[in-house]
C-alpha cells in the first residue's frame, strides 16, 4: 500500500513538474557513492534563479576497497528499487554570449541502495549527498545546451549497522562531476 502511494505520488508531482518545466536534461553523474544518470526538469524563477528535480537512475559500479572513506564507489543496487533515487538542487546563473552561462549550484542526490563493501553485504542504506560548485551551460543549437559541472560537499548516511561506521561519523566527504544535455522548451 505504501509503495503504491509513493509511486502515485512521484507521478504526479513529476507530470505537474512536465507541465510547468521550462527545460528538461539527461545528466551523467559521478559522486561519492557511485555512478547515475538523471532526467531533470527545470524552471527558472527569473533570469539568475533556477531550480530542478527529477528522478536518477543508479549504475552498479566495481568495487574498489579504500579505507579511507567505506562508502566511495561502493553502492550496489540489488534491485530496481534500489537503482532510482531523486535529485534536486537550485543555480544561480550568469548569462554570457551566445545562450552560454556561468553558474553556481547546489545539488542534493537520495538514494537508498544496498552495498558492496568489505562484506557484500545486501543491506540498504540511505545516503543524501550534499554538494555545491560551478558550472557551465553551453548553447549548442537552437534551444539545445551542454551542462558541465564540478564540485564537492559532504554525504550522510544513515541505517548503517555500526559494525560499517569510521568511529561515530556517519558521513564522508565527497564531491561531483556531472556532464549532460539539455532542452530548453520555452
């Protein structure tokens, strides 16, 4: 019953956020859990503020053991689930030549997904990755743009056994890289 109202909801809010999107992306994302790509809407508040959302969808990456940090790389999804996440985030944008743009971001990634750390293990846990950083918008063709992206942040975590904590923490330091293209609709 939960899971139904969940996915009713989602829909709904994501075909008023359709409707009402001033452009729509297709982004390719490496943060600190993992790999994703994402379908974003977009709606500018006015010609510098501009917010997004949308849905991710989470690529199993290999894992590669690094004490420092327990959780880098190292999300698996174990089911279809487990594979979608939701992404949002606000820039402030300055306006250049040529349709291009500067900006500043602030991205904000949910997943819940299993792991394939030291003990693949099949447990999910939940991670909000918080990053801020710079980006550039490029006008390619009529209304259709480049995004590059770059920036850092932190991750937290939570619904971890404790047997996976680095003393108390339960988040690491991380950061984003993200590539992508885009529409303009209006």
């Amino acid at each position: 019953m939960r899971t139904k109202f969940i996915i009713t909801l989602s829909f709904v809010i994501f075909s008023l956020n359709l409707l009402s999107a001033q452009s729509i992306s297709l982004n390719y994302n490496s943060v600190h859990i993992g790999r994703n790509i994402s379908a974003l809407y977009g709606y500018s508040l006015d010609e510098n503020h501009q917010i997004y959302g949308g849905l991710k969808y989470h690529i199993n990456t290999i894992i590669r053991t690094n004490r420092s940090y327990i959780f880098k790389k190292s999300f698996h999804a174990y089911n279809f689930k487990e594979t979608i996440g939701l992404q949002i985030g606000y820039s402030y944008n300055i306006p250049l030549k040529n349709g291009n743009e500067l900006f500043a971001f602030y991205d904000n990634q949910f997943t819940i997904a299993g792991t394939r750390g030291v003990a693949s293990i099949e447990y999910p846990f939940k991670a909000m990755e918080h990053n801020i950083g710079i980006g550039l918008r490029a006008g390619l063709w009529e209304n259709l743009f480049a995004t590059f992206k770059i920036g850092g942040g932190i991750t937290h975590y939570w619904h971890i056994p404790n047997t996976y904590l680095l003393g108390d923490n339960n988040w690491e330091f991380g950061g984003i890289i993200s590539a992508g293209f885009g529409y303009k609709l209006k």
